[in-house]
C-alpha cells in the first residue's frame, strides 16, 4: 500500500538527511547538530453537548515556530560588507553580547532592538513597541483549516462540526524523531498553546498561535530538544522557476476526527486510559522532508512539483529555500487527476510575500490587546509617521505651524483628524465635536466680518466661550455621578473566563 511506502520513506529520508539518531529524551540535543524546522500540531476538543467526558483529538497537522524580532546578526554582518570572518571576530562577537546584556540590565523591560539597531520607527515590527516581558518571541504558523476546521465549511461539511467552537479545543505542539534502530515515531516532549488562535482576516487558510509559558517553554524547545526558530525569506529575494525548495512535516497517520461523516459512532474503542492516547498519539506522527522544484505560479500561490504527491499531514509545514529561510507555507496538496496538468500532484503554497501582510495584521491586534489605548495610539503614530508625538501640525523653520508631510494639505490633515477622533471616540462624540469646530469656525467669520481685529485674537475668544460652556456641562456630568453613584459597581477588564 501506498501508506505504508510514505512511512517507510519518512523514515529513510530523516537517517538520510541527519534529522533522526539513536534518541535519548533526557538529553535530545547532546551536542548534536541535528535541528528540528517542523512540529506536529494536535487540535483536541471537548463538546459537553456530544455527553464527551475527556478531551478527545479533533486534527492534526504540521506547524513551525516563526521569529517575531529581525536577526540581530543579519544587521551585523551586511554592516560587514559581507567580508569573511576575520582572526578577531569572536572578539567583535564578545563584545556585542555584552552590549546586549547591558541593553537588557538597563531597564525593568527590555526594549525593543538591539544595540548598533539603525532601524527607524517605521522599520520595527508592531510587537517591538511592545517590552519583551509582555509579549511573545516566537509565533506558531499553522493551517487555518487544521486550527479551527469548524470554520472551513468548504472543507468540512459534516452537522456535527457546526457545534464546535473554539471555547471547547485545546492546543498542543510536540516534538516527534524517529529512533533509527527501531523506526518508530518517539516523543521527544509535549507543549501546551494559548487558545486564542488568530485567523487571516480575508479567509486565506493560515493562522498563527502561541505558547503557554513561552520562556521556559523555548528553552527547553531550542536548548534540549534542537529545534529550531525560522524567519521569513527577504521579501526583496526574486524567485526564479526551478528553484529548490524542501518541504518539513509529519506525515499523519490516522484520519482527523473533523474528517468524519458523523461523531460517537468509536466512542467504546476510544474509551482508552490518557497514556494510552499519548503513546496513540506520538505513533501517528512520522516526521517527514522532501524536496520540490517551484513550478507554477498564479497571484497569491506557488506549486512545486515532487517526486511522490506530499502525503497528509503537510499542511501547514514550512517550505524552505536552500538558506533554510522560509518561502512558504504548504496550504495543501493538489489532485494527480486535476484538471490542470500544469498543477496537477504539486504542492500548493503560501509565498512569503502573502504571510508578511498578514502578520504585520496579527501583530497590531496583537500590541493593541497588549498596551494601554494611549499607548497603542502612541505606537501607531510612531510606526505610520516616524516620529513620536509631534501630532498632525508641527511648526515649520519660521515657526509657523504646517500641516506634518511634505505633501499633507489642510484639508488631508483634517481628514486624518477626524480619522483619529474617531478611533478615539464615540459616533455620537466625533459629531459632537465637529459641530463645535463648525460653530467656531461661523462664529469667527461672523466676528470678522462685523467687528474685524486680529484672526488670532478672535479665535481665543471663541475658544475661550467654548471652553467656558464645556466646564458647566462638566460640572452638571460630575454631579449627576455623585447623586447617582453606586459604590457596589466597579469598572473592571475582563480578561479570561
């Protein structure tokens, strides 16, 4: 059977390449070189409704840890001119460790960067506004349709799907080798998720979620079990027809739960202890590498063609050039019999230059759930104009005040003011004040026209009525609280429930 070949080659494939060994799970790095690129992803789900009692697998996929900060090296070394390592590099080196751990000791959090950064406001990544001590280092990128498969009904049509929701699943990563002596998928540990999963915001099939307790969680990940953190191909890097690619997964061995017709026709054959669900588990994972040449592509896709069709379990696997960066993500794989012999059993991915767009989105959601609303506001003005305050008018050489940009008008800097009224305020508090700006601005024409003086003079003036007026309905607002207050009630953020 074709199955058991794929098993069989997933296994050949990892002695080949080096990814597999004789494993020992109280010291998986030992000093070896092997890294491990991909993860394999389990979707678990518990619907009291379905009378489910445990939590109870629902899909399994490939998924892989994405950096959130640029390389510092990469910095460092294009500063380099690219030349080769010199006799006193590692002296360079030292040195810049020990600017970091300056960096660091600094402050109570650790700023965003890293020294010698020669980035501007409008270079550094949305989370970097963000102190480390309050966000995540590394985001797990994975299949959309693998994470929440309720939400691909084009995918999943099944009724009984229509009853899950993300409230009932939990997430887990885990890293999965393969003994060369007796082939057998090994677990080498289990990580918990956060179950916030963030989608793409147009329905592309790609999501991102993060560790429970991510420190201690990547220590053990990238020091002890050798797996390793990938970032993004350069966006500026020309892809060319042919180009190698390889493909870092599991290959899945059991068919998911979300891919049944109907639920609770097994429940007595999966009436097992937990452990024996773990050891279930860690044997339908096989890890998997094959390598493919890019072949076709169309606006928002690429194919690579492979000597076999990928098997399941692909999904959501990272696709690397031959510097090991990422250029995409597998979104799946098409049909030998499609109609289109030209994509016909290729791999379907997601370029690069797809997944940037998408998580610069996440991780503005991401800062905005993080930071206070004014300091969220303060970051965004910082990254969309590059500089820090200054607000929409700054005063020019002569002192005068001008709109900000070389090419911002009047009337685009009153638009973007009411823009940010807007994000700011209520509907109904944005119209109020626009009616306050349009009954000054009448009233300082009125004033002209009738009595004249000085524009500056009469505009204080009409502000100072405004404000006088302002303060009485602040003071009637602070009464009616007083009168009415009720010191059982207090204002409180939900967090989690």
């Amino acid at each position: 059977m074709r199955f058991t070949s794929i098993i069989c080659q997933a296994a050949k494939k990892n002695n080949r390449r080096g990814r597999g060994g004789s494993i020992s799970t109280t010291n998986c790095g030992g000093g070896s070189s092997r890294t491990i690129k991909s993860l394999a992803l389990s979707v678990y789900f518990k619907q009291p409704d379905f009378g489910m009692k445990e939590y109870e697998i629902l899909s399994r996929a490939s998924a892989y840890l994405l950096a959130v900060d640029p390389d510092p090296s990469s910095s460092s070394s294009s500063s380099n001119g690219g030349k080769k390592d010199g006799p006193y590099d590692h002296l360079e080196k030292n040195e810049r460790d020990r600017k970091v751990k300056m960096h660091k000791q600094g402050s109570q959090y650790t700023p965003a960067g890293h020294p010698g950064d020669q980035r501007s406001l409008k270079e550094l990544g949305w989370l970097e506004y963000a102190p480390r001590e309050v966000r995540p280092m590394v985001h797990c990128v994975c299949s959309s349709h693998v994470l929440s498969p309720y939400l691909w009904k084009e995918y999943y049509s099944q009724d009984w799907l229509n009853k899950v929701r993300q409230e009932h699943c939990v997430y887990s990563l885990e890293v999965i080798d393969t003994d060369e002596e007796t082939m057998k998928a090994v677990s080498l540990g289990k990580f918990a998720l956060n179950p916030y999963p963030i989608h793409h915001p147009e329905g592309k099939d790609i999501a991102l979620i993060h560790l429970k307790q991510e420190e201690g969680s990547l220590k053990i990940l990238t020091e002890d079990l050798g797996v390793e953190i990938l970032r993004l191909r350069d966006l500026d890097e020309i892809y060319e027809k042919e180009d190698e690619v390889t493909f870092e997964g599991y290959v899945v061995a059991e068919t998911n739960q979300a891919d049944s017709p109907t639920y609770g026709n097994d429940n007595e054959k999966k009436n097992t202890s937990s452990s024996n669900k773990e050891d279930d588990d860690a044997r339908v994972f096989y890890p998997y590498t094959e390598s493919g040449r890019l072949a076709y592509h169309t606006r928002d896709r690429f194919y690579a063609t492979t000597p076999e069709p990928l098997p399941e379990g692909l999904c959501g696997a990272p696709v690397l050039d031959t510097n090991n960066m990422v250029c995409g993500t597998v979104e799946g794989i098409v049909s030998k019999d499609h109609s289109n012999k030209d994509i016909a059993g290729s791999a379907a991915l997601m370029p690069n230059y797809i997944m940037a767009p998408f998580i610069d989105y996440a991780e503005r959601f991401m800062l905005q759930k993080i930071l206070p609303k004014n300091l969220f506001q303060k970051a965004v003005t910082a990254k969309t104009t590059g500089q820090i305050g200054g607000g929409i008018f700054q005063k020019d050489a002569k002192g005068n005040m001008q709109p900000s940009g070389s090419s911002l008008t009047y009337e685009e800097a009153f638009d973007r003011a009411v823009d940010q009224l807007k994000e700011n305020h209520t509907p109904e508090e944005v119209d109020a004040i626009l009616n306050t700006v349009q009954r000054e601005r009448k009233e300082v024409l009125e004033i002209m026209d009738k009595e004249g003086g000085e524009l500056d003079e009469v505009v204080n003036k009409v502000r100072e009525r405004t404000l006088q007026v302002r303060e009485m309905i602040h003071e009637e607002y602070r009464k009616d609280v007083s009168n009415n207050d009720d010191p059982s009630i207090v204002d409180a953020e939900v967090i989690e429930r």
